[in-house]
C-alpha cells in the first residue's frame, strides 16, 4: 500500500547494559562455535520486564517528537515472549505510563519478530481510514532471560537480545515520510515454532526452538521451508517496492532482522542480493535479535547517528514465525 502525508516523527531504543559473547563462552553459556559462526560481539540484556522497555521507549520516542500525550489515539504495543503477567493487557499498561489517558484503543499485538512491523502496517490503515485520530504510538518490549527463556542455546544461528523500541506515526511532517508498506503470509510453516499445546503457561517448560524445529522438519523437508521462506519474504519486498515506485538499489540502507552473521546472509541478504554493509548487520552483532523491534531500533539508531540525507530511502524488512513478512520505505526529509 502506498501512503500519503503519514511520517515517523521520533524512533527510539532502550538498551539497559551488554553481556559480551566472550563473557558468555567463558561462562559456558554459549558455545565456542556457535560464537564463530554467528560472529556476535555482544548482546542485550535487561533486569527490567518486555512492557517496562516498551514504556521507556515509549516515553523517549514520545518526548523525541513534541507531539502531546493527547493527540495519540492508538498504541500497540508488540512482543515475541513472555510480558511478566498472564492473563494481563500489556497495551493497556504501556497506554497508562506513557500517556496516562483513556482517549486511545490500546493492545497488544503478537507477530512475533515482525510484531513492530506489523504494528506500522496497521497503525497506517488506521490513520488513513480515521480522520480524527491523531497520532499512533508504536511499542515492543521484550527480556529474554532464564529461566523460561534460554537466551544462549534455545536456537542456532541468532541470539535474542532484552529491549524497548518505539516509533510514532501521524500526519503531522517528521525526519521520515512513510512511503509504502505491504505484508505476506504462510501460514503453512507455523508449526516450525509450535511446540505440543499444554494446558497452561507453568506446564510448558523452557523454550527450546530447536526441538520444535525438529519436529516440524520431520514433517517438510528443509529445502522447502528455506524455499518457501524465501519466497514469503521476497514477495512482501517486491510489493512494496513496486508500491513506492522503487528498486533496491535505490535504498540507502536495508534493515533486516538482526540475526547473526551467518544466517543474515543465509535468510536475509543473498536472497535480497545484498552485501553486508548495505545493512544494519555489523550493528546488531552487538546488540543481538531484539524480538519484535530490531527495524525500530534500526530506525532510531540511523536518525541518531544522523546517517541519512533528505530524500534518502530505507526498506525494513520485517520477518516473524507464522510466518509472516512486513516491509516498509520510509524517506528522509
């Protein structure tokens, strides 16, 4: 879908400390050729819960802006793992602490690493079709920590990082103008990260995606879901860039999820065809896969450093178990 008049106004990211990946492999936490494989440095991690980050992210993304509490109408807040509550509404939470008013719908949303870009795809239909609504504030939070969570060895290839992330979207002009979006689903590789259903949260165990992996691959063969994997995330590109009028070459810098070195290259950037520095890689290798929020902190990280000049276009590229993908063009302004 192609956008008019709706821009980012702020982008934020909340990091509380990083555990370097020597420190992990000196504490046999994580495994030495695991460590080489994926070349990560370092990655994040917090004391504070997934809706704790997304509040802080929230607040700074908010504050970044200059855009009131009262001119957001819509939060959706964002998440891959566990919120520290069951049976709770984490939307409303991070709607109390950061606006700390009821005139806004508010709710989780759960897409799992495309859950933040997802969240930018709804967030523009909604200001599109709604005339009255102001502004949107998007969150995700996440703490991937034990002992539900085994940060280290509950997959190959990637480590998750704890983080906030947040953007704002309204129609008021920001750095970014929200070109285009399109999404894509198959839904047919859910079961890669299924595990048995359990009756509730405390008979579930830890996580172990690899063994849910296994078991889904006795039932497809792993050249098929690297096929059809391709093909779901290579499709949502095609459409947004034929959307914005653009090709890939004309992007400044693609934000990819921020898995490590070698399955970026696997998953990510041979089949888009791009080269490393091309991305946000080298970035990520020091903060880890944050969840549902590597493309904001993407965001937030370019504006910061003050990397982009007007005119200049970014894909994000969005990429979440179901499976589902998401992508975007923004430009600066």
């Amino acid at each position: 879908m192609r956008w008019t008049d709706l821009y980012l106004n702020a982008a934020s990211v909340v990091v509380e400390r990083q555990v370097t990946v020597a420190e992990a492999v000196a504490a046999g936490w994580y495994d030495a050729a695991e460590a080489d494989r994926t070349r990560q440095r370092a990655v994040a991690v917090a004391d504070s819960s997934g809706p704790d980050l997304g509040v802080a992210a929230g607040r700074a993304a908010l504050r970044a802006s200059g855009l009131p509490p009262a001119d957001v109408g819509l939060v959706i807040h964002a998440s891959c793992y566990f919120q520290g509550v069951e049976f709770w509404n984490a939307g409303a939470y991070v709607q109390h602490h950061v606006l700390g008013h009821g005139d806004a719908t508010a709710f989780e949303l759960r897409q799992m690493s495309n859950g933040g870009m997802c969240a930018l795809d709804v967030a523009a239909g909604q200001l599109a079709a709604r005339p009255t609504l102001g502004a949107a504030l998007l969150t995700t939070g996440d703490r991937f920590c034990e002992p539900g969570f085994p940060r280290w060895r509950t997959d190959r290839g990637l480590v998750f990082g704890d983080a906030g992330t947040a953007v704002v979207l309204s129609r008021r002009p920001g750095p970014l103008r929200l070109v285009a979006t399109a999404s894509y689903a198959a839904p047919e590789l859910e079961g890669l990260h299924r595990a048995p259903f359990a009756a509730g949260f405390h008979q579930a165990g830890p996580v172990d995606l690899l063994d849910r992996k296994r078991r889904f691959l006795e039932t497809m063969p792993v050249n098929e879901v690297t096929a059809r994997n391709e093909a779901g995330m290579l499709t949502a590109i095609k459409r947004c860039l034929e959307d914005a009028e653009a090709s890939i070459d004309d992007m400044a810098t693609v934000v990819a999820p921020f898995f490590g070195a070698d399955l970026s290259a696997k998953q990510c950037l041979r089949p888009i065809g791009l080269r490393a520095e091309q991305t946000l890689l080298e970035w990520g290798l020091d903060i880890g896969h944050l969840g549902s929020g590597d493309q904001f902190a993407g965001l937030a990280h370019l504006l910061d450093s003050d990397a982009l000049t007007a005119g200049r276009r970014v894909l994000l590229v969005g990429v979440g178990a179901g499976f589902t993908w998401t992508c975007a063009v923004v430009e600066k302004e």
